[in-house]
C-alpha cells in the first residue's frame, strides 16, 4: 500500500494526473562563482539569478528553483563560518529569494561547498573539512549548525524556503556526513524553522551510489549512506535526501555523451526508499544535449514520477553567469535553452499543471497529518 505524504495529498488535490511530484524547476548556478575571489563583485564574480529567467521558468509551469550560495562569501574568513554573516552578500541572497517566493516559487537554499571551508578556490577538492577533528585548520560541527541556526532564523516566515543544507560531501567518514547532517537538522528545528529539509549523503550525495561505498580510501570508512543515514531524525518528521545524477562515464557531468545506464542505475535506491518509508529530490542532474542523453534524461524524470518516493526535481543548471557553458538551459543564452528544455523537460512539466506555487513546503517520513494541507503554507500564513 503507498503512503501519501501531506504534501503529496495537497498536490493531489489540485490535480489528479500525475503522482507526487511536487517540486520541479532548475538550478540557477552563480552565487558560487568564482571562488577563487572572496568576496567578489556582485554582478561579476557572482550573480544569483536573472530575473527574467526566473519569470520565463515559473510562467512556464516550474515551480522551484535551487540557489547555490558560498559559504566562506556568507561567513567570511576573518570571522569564519558560524552566525557572523556578511550583511552585503546575504542581502542579494535573500533578494533573490524574496523575487522568487513573492511569485510563489519554492527557493532551495543549496551550501555549494562539499561539506569543506576556508578554502573554495580549487572547489570540490580544496578546503578543510568541516568537523575533521584531526585538522587544526577545519571549522567544526557546532561551527556550522551555528550558521544553519543563524540562517534558518532569517527566513523562519516564508514558508516557501527549503533548507538544502550541504552540497555533496564526498571523500570523508560517512559518520561524520551524519554527525554535521544531524547537527544542522537539530540547529534548524532548535531556531523554531519548520519547512523541509534536504539531507545529503557521502559520495557526492550520488543516488547511483547509495547502497555503495562512497569513495575509493578504505581508511576513510566511507560506508554506504544507506547504512548510516538511516540514523538521521527530524523532530518535525519534514526532511527529504538529497541525491544528484549525472549521465557521462564517470557521472562528473562534465561529458556531452551520455553513456551511463540511467534509470536502472536508480534502481537500487529507489528500492531502499520504498522499504523504508523515505523521500528523496533529485536536485542536481544534467546531460548532453543530444538525443541518446535526451533519452536519458526523459526516461530518468519518468522514473521518478513513476516511483512514488522521488517527490521533486532540479535540472542543472540556468543561472545568469554561464555564458556558453554546454548544460546551460538559461533562456536566450543556454545552449540547452532551445534543446533540453523544450524538447524534454518542459513536457514533463506541462503534465504537472497546475503545480502548487503556494504551498506548505512539506513533506514528511511515514503517515499523513491531514491538517496540513492546502493553502495552509502559503506566503504570510502561521505555521502549526
């Protein structure tokens, strides 16, 4: 028997002819630019969206768009990662938010820094990882629930905002992706922040790997995240895993051929979030544009609507900076912008409408609380 989450009720509500995909939209890459130079110049190094584009994507259909943000920009060195925040950079953060939830789109807040600080330049491999006890350089876990709880607190009343907390850990104890994941959860709930949280795994959070070992290191004890993970808790019961895919030989993304055996490889995880009652977003997944990835890509989305576990979707990647960066579907300018898009993501997205874009950003592990439902999460409104 499927179990239908609050938000899957609420969704279903609206319309009958797709199953629960509640979240679908596109990254908008660009806060997270140039990494290199800190802080940098807005409108230069970095940019957090278009607004036109984000108009062109919400007019047509999607309803979500993940913002990948910097940490060592939010938290500069001189007063390292915790609640100090650089007020310049929040404000064009929370500017672009606020452009995006007043129009009634979901804003996944994404921490682009592989579960690392203090150094983004060589990103994903420079930087100290948080939490590494044995590093007198790294910030520590208390360091980063810290800002979590700081962050968390800003947007505690728009209930369109969901927590995307980290960005692909990798090469580091699975334990201690669980101990930070578990820390920020708790920092969130403790600073009163209600809305959906995204939990990501070791192993660049990759959805193929789940039930695999997350990197080559044996001394690092990078156990299966489906080993560990299953540990995580959320007193509000409002989390999702986070989990990427890419379609090229070594699933970098960073390959026009797609030669990956996409969706089978899902299989597996999607088999271990059925049996144990869990949801996942496919937040970050992008290919070639040519009709083997088109296929791919296609026949990748269809699984997740077809699984009743995978609740939303984020494409990789418009955002204003790109240029002619070959996954770019920012309108007028991406390369995919007259490909992918039109050819396979948007009618996936025209089967979703109407999709809710004033919605309690919810959704839960296990059961259904039938009073929160509807309307009720919708911009302004008082959470329970």
């Amino acid at each position: 028997m499927r179990v239908f989450r609050a938000g899957a009720i609420a969704a279903l509500a609206v319309s009958q002819t797709v199953a629960e995909i509640l979240y679908a939209g596109v990254n908008s890459a660009g806060g997270e630019f140039a990494q290199q130079n800190l802080p940098g110049a807005f409108g230069v190094d970095y940019q957090f969206i278009n607004e036109t584009a984000i108009d062109f994507f919400l007019n047509g259909g999607m309803n979500t768009v993940r913002l990948p943000f910097l940490l060592e920009r939010i938290c500069p060195l001189e007063t390292g990662l915790g609640s100090t925040l650089n007020e310049t950079y929040f404000t064009e953060l929370a500017t672009a938010v606020n452009y995006i939830t007043s129009k009634g789109g979901y804003v996944i807040l994404d921490s682009h820094n592989y579960m690392r600080y203090n150094d983004p330049s060589m990103q994903p491999f420079s930087g100290s990882v948080i939490g590494n006890s044995s590093d007198p350089k790294a910030a520590t876990t208390e360091d980063l629930a810290a800002f979590w709880a700081e962050l968390s607190r800003r947007f505690i009343v728009n209930t369109n905002v969901i927590f995307g907390i980290m960005n692909e850990p990798h090469d580091m104890p699975t334990a201690l992706v669980l101990q930070n994941d578990q820390a920020m959860i708790n920092a969130i709930r403790a600073a009163g922040a209600q809305q959906l949280i995204l939990v990501p795994g070791n192993g660049f959070t990759g959805g193929h790997r789940w039930l695999e070992n997350t990197c080559q290191d044996e001394s690092l004890e990078c156990l299966p995240n489906s080993e560990v993970l299953s540990a995580i808790t959320d007193p509000l019961d409002n989390f999702a895993f986070d989990m990427h895919l890419y379609f090229d030989n070594d699933t970098s993304g960073t390959h026009e051929e797609c030669t990956t055996k996409a969706p089978s490889n899902l299989f597996p995880v999607t088999t271990w979030l059925q049996e144990n009652n869990y949801t996942a977003i496919l937040s970050e997944f992008g290919a070639g544009a040519n009709p083997t990835c088109f296929e791919s890509v296609n026949d990748t989305i269809t699984h997740l609507e077809e699984s009743g576990v995978f609740i939303g979707w984020t494409y990789w990647s418009a955002g204003p900076l790109w240029g002619d960066y070959f996954l770019s579907i920012e309108p007028d300018e991406g390369p995919q912008a007259n490909s992918t898009w039109p050819e396979v993501l948007e009618p996936h997205v025209k089967r979703y409408q109407p999709m809710m874009k004033c919605g309690l950003s919810t959704n839960g592990k296990g059961g259904v609380d039938l009073d929160r439902k509807g309307l009720e999460g919708c911009l302004g409104a008082k959470l329970p």
